[in-house]
C-alpha cells in the first residue's frame, strides 16, 4: 500500500473505454480524412518497390525497360506521397493537440466541480501528480503518439494488403510475426495497467511527501519531526522505485518477443521466395517487391510498438484523470439550489437545511431563512455554531442532506450575472496584471470600471503608486501585493462582478478596521441591487444590517434587527456585550 491516505476517484476500464469512444466519435470526420490522406500517401509509397520489382522481372527476362520512364514514376509517387505524408502528419498533430486540450479542461473543470470538502480531504500530491506527470504522460501520446500510430497502423495494413495482391501465396509468410506479437501483446497489456497504475499513485505518494513537509517546514522544525518527516518520504519513495520497475521488467519480457514478430517476416520472407522462385511459384521481382514492403514497414511497425509501450503508462495517467473529470460524487456538486417562483421581493429562500460531513452526524439542523432583493443580512454567532457551512451550502459548494435552497428568477434569459457568490477569508493574486486579475471576472469591463471598483475598496491609491498602475505585473516573480492589498483586489472583483446574492465569509479580515468599515458603507452603493449576506465575528457590521441572524448549535435561535435583538436579552445581546468588552479592552483597542 501507498502513503497515501485520501486519494482522488479513478476510472474503471469501462469508463475509460466509453470516454475513449466518445472522443473518436467527436472528431470521426476529422479522423476519417487523416486516415484517407494516410492511406493516399501510403499507396504512394507502395509504388517504388512495384516498380523496382518490375525493373528487375524485365532485366531479368531481357526484356525492354525504360529507365527514364521507371524513374519518373518513383519521383512522381515519392513526391505527392511526401506532400500526403505532411498534409496528414499536420492534421494529425492538430488533432491530437485539440484532444489533449479537451481532456485537460475535463479535468479541471471535474476538480473544480468535486464537493470542496473531497478535494480537501485528499493529499497535497494527488492533486499535484494528476495535474502534471499524470498530464504529461498522457500529453506525449495525445500529441506524438496518436499521430504516428495512426500512420504506422495505416502504412502496416495497406502494405500488407498490396502484398497479398501481388502474391498470394508468397505474401503467408508476411503472417508468421503476427502470433509471437498477439501471445505477448495479451500477456503485457493483462498486467501494465496495474503496474502503472501503482506506479503512478506511488510517485503521487512522493509529491504528497515533499509538499506536506515543505508546507508544514515550520511545524517540523518546531517539534523536532525531521527524523519522522524523513523517515516517512524514504518509506514512499521506497514504494516508488518498487513500483517503478515492474513496468520495466514487463517490457523486458514482452517487448523482445514483440520486435522478433516483426522483424521476423522479412527472413521468411527471402527464404519462402527463393523456394517460391526454384518452383516457378512466384517471380524474383515479387519476392523483391514484398521483401523491400516488409522492410519497409519495419518503421512504422517500431513506432507502433514504441507508442504501444507508451500507451500503457497514458491510459493509467487518463483512467486518473478521467476519474475526477467523471467523478460521480462530483456529478452531485450541481449547485444545491434551483430558480422558482418566490414571494415578491425575495432573493433567497430556504428551508428545513440539514446537513453533515459525516454521516449520520449533523452540523446544520433544520435551517429557515428568507432574504429579501437588496436587503444585507449579517450572520453572527461563536467559533463552531455553523456559520461558515451554512455560506458554503448557499453558495452550492457543499450538498445539503435534506431541505432546499431557492433562488429568484432572474426573469430574463440575456442576464448573465451569477445567482450567488461566496467570498471567503483567502485571497489568491493571479500571475498578470492588476487589469488581468479584475478583468478574468469580466473580460469586458472598461478601464472607467475597473478603476470604480479600485475606488469602491480603497485601492485605487496603491494602485496609482505603482509604476505601470494597472498594467503592473503581479506574483512571486513579480511585484508582491500585502495581505490588505490582495483583500482589496478581491472585493474590487466583487464589484465588477456584481451577483445577484453576495456572501462575505469574513471577507474584511487583513483589512483595517477603517477599510473594513469604508467598504462597508460604500457596499450598499456600489452594490445597489445585491443581496448581501455577511458572516461576521467582529458585530459592528451588525450594526448597518438590516437583519441579524444569530446562530448557535448548527441552528438559528434568534433573528430580526439590531436594534430589536438586543431588546430581547437573549443571545445576540450576550454576544454584543461580550463583543463590545473585547473591543473596549486595554490589550484590543478600537
């Protein structure tokens, strides 16, 4: 067994298999005319060896040749054959770079639909390995390998078809290679996909183990966990050089056997001629011609086992690919909410929402909530009531076990704004511009907009202080933004996005209490027609909300304005008062 603990989905064969289909069937028309070129071209390549094959009956038998005439046919054929072969190899190579790209937005379009907590709960590595060597495995063969397999496939079987028309009887011991080929084909192909499949869980074992312990550098060094740290990588990649040469000693068994298939036709070949010829079966030009295809197709014949080989440790790499891309865990991450018709002016409603991480334990009990278009609702409570899960089932990032979640109708099919979304305490700045960060929310937005929005959160200073203002380049390599400076990019996409219902999961933290509170006042500007639902700890965003929902144990004990929950005596007034001591204290001034 791997080190690893959580691991990603894998497709079973028949998946894979149904996938594969799917895909030839996509592109049938552009693989049809790869394959006639192919086949166009290949006859071309049939013509040379016919026509020396002819040279040599005529010599033979002293008849008259003409050698410019002979000549000129073999340069004709070899000429429109090398064009074929280009024109075919290009449309190969394009196609098999569009399949790979497909598969590559399968992929993280499947990731990023996976339930977050699945793709949390798997190591650091699995996501690492299937995003990149499991890619680059199936990348050589999508772009070089299909291609040339289509052209070693197609080559193989004219050549052999233009054998048997020339000489029947001769062409059988083109055959003979074919047993010793389809005996160790089955044996090797019985036993790759396990081997490389453990392969490949093993090296994402190793990816785990480098990235953990360099993520975790300052736990280790704290608690002394060197010696258990290393000790834990050798064990994986211990377990990653064994796996590693069980492929290899499978090719060592059944690829010599493979190549002696197909090299041995040309041996027959000669020998079977030459009897053929003593008994007046068969002519010297024929036995020439198929000999010269049989070396010929030496070649292609290589290419297709090279690609066969390669193919193996490709169809590991797209069975864990196609696993997450067709997870159907991740087929239930459609969003936990649907349009229907709601009372007049309510944005969102739900009702009796449970749920739980783990089953049979709930987190959230029986949750009723309505919000009103354009009303901003503050969630409050202590670490752990259900606060941030219930703004991850709104935002249909987690599956509710029960209950359901309505959004309005947006009433017009042209409007392209997103019903709900969440915005949480981490930031992540993209590599790009400060213009290429807020514009992949809004590829249109006019540089008027963009600075709006800069305004909006009190970023348009640092903005204009940097020496290429928006056309500044952001990232490790580049120009690094402070924690406050990338919370300030992140509203200012929020902004330009403007949902319908916003939810801001501690989404003023890194930022000072005067920003925090700038952005809440201009929040209702900028943002007219949003819904806004914030989950806060600090309660004087409480203050400006129109409704306050307090939650304790996963459910929802109080609800309504500031001002009247805090006539109540109840929970929300122990959490203000307990609040406004923390805030009023020597160590925490405000």
């Amino acid at each position: 067994m791997s080190d690893l603990t959580h691991t990603l989905p894998v497709a079973d064969a028949h998946s894979v298999g149904r996938r594969v289909r799917d895909l030839l069937t996509r592109f049938r028309g552009r693989l049809t005319a790869i394959v006639a070129v192919h086949a166009a071209a290949t006859a071309c390549g049939l013509i040379p060896p016919l026509v020396l094959g002819e040279i040599i009956d005529r010599v033979s038998s002293h008849q008259q040749l003409s050698l410019l005439q002979s000549a000129s046919v073999i340069a004709v054929a070899l000429l429109v054959g090398a064009v074929l072969e280009f024109t075919a190899a290009k449309w190969s190579f394009i196609l098999g770079e569009r399949v790979f790209s497909i598969l590559r937005m399968q992929f993280l379009t499947g990731l990023l639909a996976m339930p977050l907590r699945h793709v949390e709960r798997a190591d650091a590595g699995e996501i690492l390995s299937r995003s990149t060597s499991d890619m680059d495995a199936l990348q050589e063969v999508t772009r070089t390998g299909l291609p040339e397999t289509i052209v070693g496939s197609v080559t193989t079987a004219m050549t052999l078809g233009c054998a048997f028309v020339i000489n029947p009887l001769l062409a059988l011991g083109c055959l003979v290679g074919f047993p010793p080929i389809i005996l160790a084909t089955r044996w090797y192909v019985r036993r790759a996909e396990k081997a490389y499949g453990d392969e490949l869980e093993a090296r994402a074992a190793v990816s785990s183990q480098v990235t953990e312990s360099v993520r975790g550098h300052e736990v280790v060094e704290t608690l002394g966990l060197e010696a258990v740290r290393k000790t834990s990588a050798s064990r994986a990649v211990a377990r990653a050089v064994e796996t590693a040469s069980e492929p290899i000693r499978l090719e060592q068994r059944a690829f010599p056997v493979i190549q002696v298939g197909y090299h041995l036709p040309l041996l027959v070949v000669v020998g079977w001629g030459a009897w053929l010829v003593r008994d007046g079966s068969a002519d010297v030009g024929q036995v020439a011609a198929i000999a010269l295809y049989m070396r010929a197709i030496l070649s292609p014949l290589d290419d297709l086992i090279y690609w066969f080989g390669e193919a193996q440790p490709a169809r590991a790499a797209l069975a864990r690919i196609l696993g997450v891309a067709t997870d159907p865990v991740a087929a239930q991450r459609a969003v936990p909410k649907e349009h229907a018709p709601l009372r007049q002016q309510e944005a969102l409603s739900v009702q009796r929402l449970s749920f739980g991480y783990v089953d049979g334990t709930s987190v959230l009990h029986d949750i009723d909530l309505t919000v009103h278009t354009g009303e901003r609702v503050c969630v409050v409570g202590a670490s752990g009531a259900g606060k941030t899960t219930l703004a991850l089932l709104l935002a249909g990032i987690l599956t509710p076990a029960s209950g359901s979640i309505r959004v309005a109708d947006p009433g017009r099919s042209d409007d392209s704004r997103l019903d709900i979304v969440l915005m949480t305490q981490e930031d992540h700045v993209f590599g790009g511009t400060v213009a290429d960060n807020l514009t992949l929310v809004r590829a249109d937005a006019s540089e008027a907009a963009i600075w709006h929005a800069l305004e909006a959160v009190g970023a348009d200073g640092w903005v204009k202080s940097m020496s290429d203002v928006l056309r500044t380049t952001l990232g490790a390599d580049a120009h690094t933004l402070t924690p406050a400076q990338a919370r300030q990019l992140s509203l200012a996409r929020l902004v330009l996005m403007k949902p319908r219902v916003l939810i801001l999961d501690e989404a003023t933290a890194g930022l000072s209490e005067e920003e925090s509170k700038r952005f809440a006042t201009l929040l209702p500007t900028v943002l007219q027609d949003t819904t806004v639902i914030q989950i806060a700890h600090d309660l004087w965003a409480a203050q400006n909300s129109d409704q306050v929902v307090v939650m304790e144990g996963g459910k929802i004990v109080e609800q309504g304005s500031h001002a009247d929950l805090l006539s109540s005596e109840g929970a929300y007034t122990r959490l203000w008062n307990s609040w406004r001591s923390a805030s009023l204290s020597p160590e925490q001034p405000r």
